[in-house]
C-alpha cells in the first residue's frame, strides 16, 4: 500500500468530524483498486458528504440547538429577545443542504402537525 504522511492522518481526522466509521471507510476508499484512477487525477475523495435527508433537516430546524445567553449577544439581539440564546445554525443553510425550498418545508411541517 505504501507509506502514509502525518498530512494524510491530519486531514482524514479533520475531514471526520471525529467519526472513527468514516475515518475507516474514506482510508478503504483510498486505497480500493478503483480509487487508484482518481488519487493520480489529483481528486480528494475523503470528503465527507453535507447533504440532508428530508426528515433529518426538518428535526434540525424543529429541535433547534442554542448557544448559551451571553450579555454579547443579549446587546446585539434586543428587538429579538425571548430569553433564548441564538442557534447554533442558519436555518436557510438547513434548509439549502436537504435541497427543500421553505415552502415544501412549512406545507410538510402544516400538513403533519397534530391537531
């Protein structure tokens, strides 16, 4: 197989976000006969994939995540104060990543809402 650099390990750990499956999958990738063609291309194919399925971005947006209240952010937010911290996400990025418009987003959100 050969030998592998410090900056092989360095970006496959960056590129894992500390999932040790996709750190094995993206070094059996690597080194598979058919990812041979590519790695002489120059192509990175340890990329991790950001597309959301439907349902998994709608959680995100539903069971949103907040950072801590801070008097930082509690000065810069006053006509949006609830007593809530702000997210931890853009939702439109959410909303970009799983390829729905808002609009498919909130008729799915009506339509299945209990009554």
């Amino acid at each position: 197989i050969g030998t592998l650099s410090s900056d092989f390990f360095e970006e496959m750990h960056l590129s894992s976000g500390g999932d040790m499956r996709h750190a094995v999958l993206a070094m059996q990738f690597r080194f598979s006969s058919k990812n041979a063609r590519q790695q002489q291309s120059g192509k990175d194919s340890t990329k991790r994939d950001t597309k959301l399925s439907m349902f998994h971005a709608l959680g995100k947006l539903i069971h949103a995540k907040r950072k801590p209240v801070c008097q930082d952010t509690m000065e810069e937010t006053k006509m949006w104060d609830d007593g809530r911290g702000p997210l931890e996400f853009d939702p439109e990025d959410i909303l970009s990543r799983s390829g729905m418009a808002v609009g498919s987003a909130v008729s799915f959100l009506s339509y299945h809402c209990p009554d």
